[in-house]
C-alpha cells in the first residue's frame, strides 16, 4: 500500500491528524482554553509579569537534513530552539503556535511523528501548542514555530543589554558538543569515530537540546546582567551581547568548560568547536561581581553547572572588543566570528 | 552600479536597515519595550483581558507573484491578514514578529520596501514589529508573521463555536472584491476591463486588504455569538464556524453584499467569486435575535456596513448542513468549498 502522503488527504483531516499526535494537556489547558481550529488562540496571561514571544525557522537542506535526523527529533528540536529563547529571557514558556510549509509530498505519517516530538517536549514543560498554519511551497519544506511564554519575578527579566565592566562571564554546561554531533553525522560511516560509546550521547545534543529553563531562572534570580542562549556559537554571540551593552569582554579560553568526549574524538577541533560550533543551546551570562560568591553557592545547590570563562570590560574607542587570554597569559583580539547564514558557505 | 543583495552585506546589517524601514513608532513603544534585537520581545499585557495570538505565512509563487505585487504591498498584506484574525477575535493588536526565508539573491532595497509596507499599516493600529528571525532557504522566499494582541472587554473574545440555532448570520463590507482584483491580475495586458475606473480599487482589495478591527470589537460589544474572518471564501469559511459550533445555516444568495464594480466587470463571475473566491478579509459573525434591532441601530451609527445574509438553524443528524436559498425560495445544498491548499490545482 502507497504511504497516505499530505496531498492525498484534506488540510481538515491533516490539522486533525496533527492535533491527535499530541499528548491532551499539550492540545490545550486552562490557561490556553482555545488552541488549534479558531482565528486566534487566546490564552490568560498572568498579571503583573510580561509576555514573552519569539520565532525561529527550520528550512530543509539549511538548518537539518532528513537523512541525518528523524521526523521526531526534528519536532522536538523547533519546539527547543525556541524554548531555549524564552529560558535565556529568564523566562516560562506557556504556547508556541507551528507553521508548516508543505510540499504536499510529505507523508502524514512523518508529519504526525514530527508533532510526536514536539509534544514531548511541550508536555515536559507544560507547554500549549495553540495553532498555526499550513501551507503550500514549492521545493523547501520548512517549519517556524513560535513561543510564548511569561516572566516570573514580577517583570524581571534578562536581556542582552546589561552587561557592565567588571561582570563576570559565564556559560551554563558544556560546549561543543552540538557541533561534535553534527560532525560525526557527517563522518563516512566507517569512520572509528561514529562507533565511540560517547558518540550517540554528542548526536543527541546536536539533534535533541535541551532547553535550559529552570536555569535561566536561577540566572535571573542571582541577579545575572545579561543572558542570551547560544545559537550561532560562544564567540559570535558573546559580540550580540557586547553590542548591545556597549562594553568589551576577555574570554579565558583554558576555562571554557568542553565535554571530555569532544575532546576525545574530536582533539584538533575541540575548541573550535566549543567557540564558533553553535547549536548548544547552553546560557551565557553576565554576573556582577558583588554578591558572585552567593550566587555561584547557590547554583551549587540547584546542581546547575555554570563556569566562569572571562570577563566585562570598558569597550575600547576603537579596534576590536572580544579578546582571548591565552594559558600563558597574553591577549590576542578574536575575529568577528558571528555566523552568518547567507555567507557561511 | 549593481544592485545591493541580501547575501552582499551582514545579517546585522540587513537586520537594522530593516529596521530602520519602519516608523519609530513601529520598533517599539512603551508597552513593547524589547522588540527586534534580543532572544525574544517583552510586552507588558494588559491586566483581566486574554492574550491572542495567530499565524500566517505567505509563500512566493503560491501566495503571492512579485510580478503582480509591489513589495511595499506585500508588506501590507503579509501584516493585514494576521490582524485580521485578531479583528475576527475581537481583538487588540498589539505587536507581531516577522521571519523571512530569504534566497539570498532579494534586494535588499525590495526588502526594506516590503518592511515599510507593514511599517504603515502597524502604524495605523499601533503595533510594534518586535522581532523575528531571518534564514536562508534554496528556493522559496516566504514570509510568516505572527500577531499578537488581547481583548477589550474583561477578556471577552468572538471563537468559532458560539453560533446557535436562530441566530442570524452577518457579513460586513462587501465580497468578491478581492477575487475580481486577482482575476484583473491575472487578465491579458490588453484586456479592456484592466482599464476600468473601478479596477485600480479591486486590485487595492487584493492587494492590500483591511483588517476589521474595530468591526471585531462592535460585534463583540453588540453580542455576537460567533465570528470568524473570510480568507479562504464565504462557503468554505462559514464551514469551519458550521462544524465548530454543531449547528447548519441557510444563506439567501440574493442578500450577499457584491460590489457593484464585480458584477459590473464580471457578471457571470460576481457570485462564484464572493461565495468561494477568499481574501476579503471581511468578518462573518452570528448574532442572536433577541436584542438584534439595538445591535444593528449601533452598528449604523458606527458608520460599519454589516449585511444579514442568512440564519443559523439546527444541525441534520446526517447530510449536508450548508443551504442557500435561491431567489425562489427554493433550498439548495452547497457542496463542501473549502479552499484546500493541497488540492486547489
């Protein structure tokens, strides 16, 4: 029997079929009494705290390829993407809505798996999935997810701008290990490597992250300066961050915190990896100086890990502003090494 | 000299010329303090009223042909058709977020265009362009908005569900405008009509449609009990508000409100196109009887052209549940008309 492919059955039945992939309390709860099937959904902020939104695109061929991830983790991983965002505003998620862009030559089969994965983690997080829309493309198949979500302090909230001289940097968990994944699905098949006991757990960060919700509370709650989640790569987006708080920073690159499996498969690449490799959907975070030693204590206690890995300084008048200070002690200034998604070929 | 594309210059750079394309209105304001720059934007809800949020996405050569469209009105429509289902919520607009999937081979000077187009219409209604993201995709430039607003009465919202046996059904404006503009569009160059003096106002139809918003807050205030926004044509939209709320509805097809220019220019199309022909972006609602004279006597005073074209009645056990009453009295079943995405061809 031909597999039931999206143009073979209506856009009604399509929206059902997806509905049905999620788990109940991700179709709709009492906070976000109307979902999927009206105009808009509609949800019951919370007073007093402010509404959180971001969006993030997924294009076939771009951002994942079908023969490297599965419909599941690629659900999983638009729901995460954006999650991420909200976490690195010290945010709660509360809905995301889904658009899909279809070629019609989908099947409904790997459709419903996709929003198998992304109920999973929306159920994790006792996130909503309000709605959306489906339409038709001609060759990219892509998804662009929305998030909503709330602050919890009363208003407060972490933004990039707030880093000051004399802050302390930090990231949370490890890096590169997305991007170690990435590149062992790229390995031939018989490379050693892809067959390492590390390796499933290096293509597991890279295909299903985690995003770090509770942490960016934490953050938030021990006074951090400045967050943002890392997306495009440690030396790319700490340069967002000092943008828009105007200042500079110094990276001690032997305390960047890189997980002993990459190094271990990947020892030439590790700390390019763990600098430009992007994808960890780890926090990166400014704290104040004062007070630093009662908030490290308390992340000790919430058994989060965060590293210290350099510092805020005055923004020089001219010339460049990220530095690295080597083991022996010297600085040496970082090329502008954002990604950019229409040159990195 | 060439003209400057998106992949000449930075994803930075092409972000803030973005935002420079709109109003200073439009990039923030004091209810949407953090918008386009950091992880997600910040709004600051209003108290006792429900957070609304939508979607669409409009894709090149299936929503739209830049041949047929300048970008400044694709930037219109891109924003419009998403208030649009805030105004069918009786919603509030308040800020939306834009991704773009971009070739790499725009203009850029299209694109701060197309920015400026939605700059207008989100300054008309105060809404802030907060953010969104930009992604690069092989062939298909699409865009997808998000829209987010609250209601206006103590959380008081028009769902699809509400409609009951007895209740009158309304639309506002008139339809098949926006059917007859893409129909001009699409006509030989040489074609007389192209040269109408109501053609350049049908084709603004399409074009650039009208959100209803303060039409969505009257027929709440004036106690709809349903409402919904016409994008995909009266039969197919009426539909989704039939199955929503288990009940059928009659329509008188000599009450459907045409403009005269449609029937003047297309008098054997003037039906088909205001029946299933789709983005007039107008309201369709239900209202109940009792107290319907003081509704409609407000609505006149509002200067809001709303027209009764049918009544709600109880739902057939089987069979079809969408009438039309032709000029004889005589009942007829409409075949299901929704528009399918897939199936359309």
């Amino acid at each position: 029997m031909p597999e039931e492919r999206v143009r073979d059955i209506s856009e009604f039945e399509l929206i059902d079929r997806l509905r049905m992939a999620l788990p109940p309390t991700v179709r709709g709860n009492a906070l976000v009494p109307i979902g999927i099937g009206d105009d808009a959904a509609a949800w019951t902020a919370h007073a007093g705290e402010r509404v959180l939104v971001t969006t993030d695109s997924l294009v076939e061929g771009v951002h994942f390829r079908l023969d490297w991830t599965s419909w599941r983790d690629l659900g999983w991983k638009a729901l995460a993407v954006n999650l991420s965002d909200i976490a690195a505003m010290a945010g709660l998620p509360v809905l995301a809505t889904v658009s899909l862009a279809l070629t019609g030559n989908e099947t409904v089969s790997d459709l419903v798996e996709l929003y198998r994965g992304m109920g999973e983690l929306a159920q994790l997080h006792n996130v909503v999935i309000a709605g959306g829309d489906i339409v038709r493309t001609p060759h990219d198949f892509s998804i662009h997810v929305t998030a909503l979500g709330h602050t919890l302090g009363g208003g407060k909230l972490l933004t990039r701008a707030g880093a000051r001289p004399g802050d302390w940097l930090f990231v949370t968990g490890t890096l590169g290990a997305s991007a170690a994944g990435l590149a062992l699905l790229m390995l031939p098949a018989d490379d050693p490597r892809r067959r390492a006991t590390t390796a499933p757990r290096l293509i597991e960060a890279h295909l299903r992250p985690i995003p770090r919700i509770e942490t960016g509370w934490l953050l938030a709650a021990r006074n951090a300066s400045s967050a943002m989640d890392l997306s495009d790569g440690l030396f790319g987006d700490l340069e967002k961050i000092l943008d828009r708080s105007g200042v500079a920073a110094i990276i001690d690159l032997d305390k960047i915190p890189i997980a002993a499996a990459v190094r271990a498969l990947f020892p030439d690449q590790a700390m390019e990896f763990a600098t430009r490799g992007g994808e960890d959907y780890e926090l990166l975070a400014t704290i104040p100086k004062e007070g630093i030693r009662e908030a490290l204590e308390l992340f000790e206690e919430d058994d989060v890990t965060v590293t210290r890995i350099g510092e805020i300084i005055e923004r020089p008048a001219t010339g460049p502003h990220l530095f690295v200070r080597n083991p022996d002690g010297s600085l040496e200034a970082v090329a502008p090494g954002a990604f950019d998604h229409f040159k990195a070929e």
